[in-house]
C-alpha cells in the first residue's frame, strides 16, 4: 500500500491563465500540477502530438453526443466565436488550452431565468474508439432564480480532452453529475470552470469509475455574496488504473461557503489515486465558511493513494476554516465481525465498502443514480474476485 499526504502553504495556480497554447508550457512531468500524472499515458493529448478526429453530424470526432433534456432547457449547438464562451474563465493547463484551441462545435444548455427543470437533462458522450484525439466544449448556464440538474455521462472508449463551462446567476441552483464510466482503454482530461453568482447553490459532484487515466480538474469562483458550492467525488481505480482528481476553490468575495467531500477505494496492483484540494481564501474574503475532506480505502496490496489538501488563508474574519484527509486499509476487524454472524465473506466485503460510500451516496439526491452507483461499486468488487 502506498500512501501521500502533504499540506502546502500556498494553493495559487502557478500556470498561466491564457486561451492562447503557446503560453502554456509543454508538461514535462516535474511541474508541480503534473507531478502525479503519467505524461507518457495521455497519447500527446499534452503535448500537442495527439491528431483530431474531424467531427461531423451529431458527433465530435469518435465521440458522440446525444442529450436528453428536459422540456424547460434549451439546447444549442455553437461555433467557437459564440461570445458567450469562454467567459467563466481561462484555461489553467496545457491541455485545457489544446481543447480550448481545437473545438469547432459546443453545446451550450440554457436554463432561462426563474425556469425550474421539471426531470433531470443528461448529456451522454459515447467513445467510439481510441485512435485520434476528440476535443469537446459544453456550456451550462442557469439564469437568475432557475433551478436544473444535469448529468454528464461518459461511456464507451475514447482519448478525449474538454473544457465544461458552469455559470450561475443570482440565486440560481444546479446540481451537476460527471460520471466517468468509461472502457478500460479511454484516457479522459477534462477542466471544469464554476462561476457562482450571488446567493446561489452549486452541487457539483465527480464519480470515475472507469478509463485508463482520468484527470477531472474543478474550479470554483464567486460572482457575489452568498454563494454555495459543494463539491463531492466518489473514485473506485483497480489494477494500473490512474485516476486524478484536483479541485480549487477561489474564496475571493465575502461571506460565500464551500464544502469539498471526496471519497475513494482501490484495489489491484499498481491502482492509483490523486487528489488535490486546494481552497484559497483572499484578503476581502471575510465571513467565508469552507471545509474540504478525503478519504481514501485502500483494499489490496500494490495500490497508491496520495492525497494533498491545501488551504490558505489571507484573513482572519472567517466564520471557519478546515480540512482532512485520511487513507487506510480495509478493516479485517469489520470483516470478521460480519463473518462471525454468518455473512459470507464477499457480501461482508461488499456491506464494509457500501458503508463506506453510503454517507456520500445519501448526500446525491438523485435516487436512480444511486442505484445505479452501488451497482457499480458491487461491479467493481466483483472484477477483483471479491
């Protein structure tokens, strides 16, 4: 088992925000924000060697989209010099950028000012293959008073790069689901940039389950007083799978909260977890409220968890300020005890790991999806011979 921890004093982004590539640096693999990650398993979606699929019809290159919305959204299909792209904020990365440079359609999802979603909107985008690189480019926006969940569902084989768009307008509300569901063969890198407006709500919630390498980058910022972001993640990596998850939250108005709560299990030699939490509070930052917590279970030998949460505080008119971060192995003690009442040993390895998730699954709030999730975990055990 393999285990990293590490508090750092200072959470700013060192990359350069630009849509232009050529300021964003090659990765060589020393930069802190790629430290953790295995260029040489990203197919040059990194470094610029990655060939574009052409896209055409209703998909974008190997990868399809399709979208089942609800009757109260609007959906449209852009070209790249719609103004109303790119306005949440700048790449953070390389990569980013590489999809930001690439794009020729985006999917732009409107929910019209004080319009509350009556069903869930799904985005569904189908890999058709891995050979040649797809860039992608979705654009959600919640008007002022509206209200909507959309769920983003990743399936099929794909090496895919994308840039999601989130803004909230004044007191607006949004739940939004990733879930990285891939074949085992797709690499995924994907940049979510958040903006919160006043007094509004923001659930934002990752689950990676499957892919070769997935990379999910969130961030969050605050247009005005009062806003709310919650950012929840559930990751499950086995054997050589690479999954990296790395959030900033950017406190820079008042009396605004955060609440960052990811949780992950591994199994099989060579599994690894990434994730990185990093919580910035700025000086005019007053009255803001923020906790961020991960917990990491490790269930066999041979598989790596590094953890790094990160908090900087530049002023002491907070209401609180905190963070966690736990990895531990799977409790032969919880085992036992369920086996000596009689539960065989696979459905006490399931109960020990579904126990672990099911705060975390409860906090969702869509019931289909986690039924769907604690099928996926029970998938998950069973691949490993539980």
């Amino acid at each position: 088992m393999g285990v990293s921890h590490r508090v750092s004093e200072d959470v700013r982004p060192v990359a350069v925000e630009s849509f232009d590539l050529a300021d964003h640096p090659v990765p060589q693999g020393r930069e802190e924000e790629w430290r953790f990650t295995p260029l040489s398993r990203l197919r040059g979606l990194h470094d610029g060697t990655a060939a574009a699929s052409a896209a055409s019809g209703g998909a974008q290159g190997k990868v399809v989209v399709e979208i089942d919305a609800a009757p109260e959204v609007v959906v449209e299909t852009v070209d790249r010099t719609d103004p109303r792209l790119g306005r949440t904020g700048t790449p953070l990365d390389r990569v980013s950028a590489q999809a930001w440079a690439a794009f020729d359609r985006a999917v732009v999802l409107t929910v019209p000012r004080e319009a509350v979603a009556s069903r869930p909107t799904v985005v569904t985008r189908r890999g058709e293959g891995v050979d040649g690189a797809v860039f992608g480019h979705l654009l959600v926006e919640v008007e002022a008073f509206a209200s909507a969940v959309v769920v983003i569902d990743h399936v099929g084989s794909a090496t895919y790069a994308d840039n999601l768009e989130i803004s909230l307008g004044d007191s607006a509300q949004l739940t939004l689901v990733s879930l990285q569901e891939w074949a085992d063969d797709a690499v995924h890198l994907s940049s979510h940039r958040a903006r919160v407006g006043r007094d509004a709500r923001l659930r934002h919630i990752t689950v990676s389950l499957g892919g070769d390498l997935v990379r999910i980058h969130p961030v969050v910022e605050y247009a005005g007083p009062g806003g709310d972001a919650e950012l929840l993640g559930l990751y499950f990596a086995d054997a050589g799978q690479h999954l990296e998850h790395r959030l900033f939250v950017d406190h820079a108005v008042p009396h605004c909260r955060s609440n960052v709560t990811y949780k992950g299990a591994l199994q099989g030699q060579d599994a690894h977890t990434v994730w990185i939490g990093d919580v910035l509070i700025r000086h005019d930052a007053v009255g803001t409220d923020t906790y961020e917590q991960n917990r990491n279970l490790v269930l066999t030998d041979g598989a790596r968890a590094d953890s790094v949460p990160n908090l900087e505080i530049e002023t002491g008119e907070i209401v609180g300020a905190g963070h966690a971060s736990t990895t531990g192995r799977f409790d032969d003690e919880q085992l036992f005890y369920l086996q000596a009442r009689g539960i065989p040993e696979e459905d006490a390895r399931r109960l020990v790991v579904r126990g672990f998730f099911a705060d975390l699954l409860a906090r969702i709030g869509i019931d289909e999806l986690e039924d769907r999730l604690i099928a996926a975990v029970d998938t998950e055990l069973e691949r490993a011979g539980s």
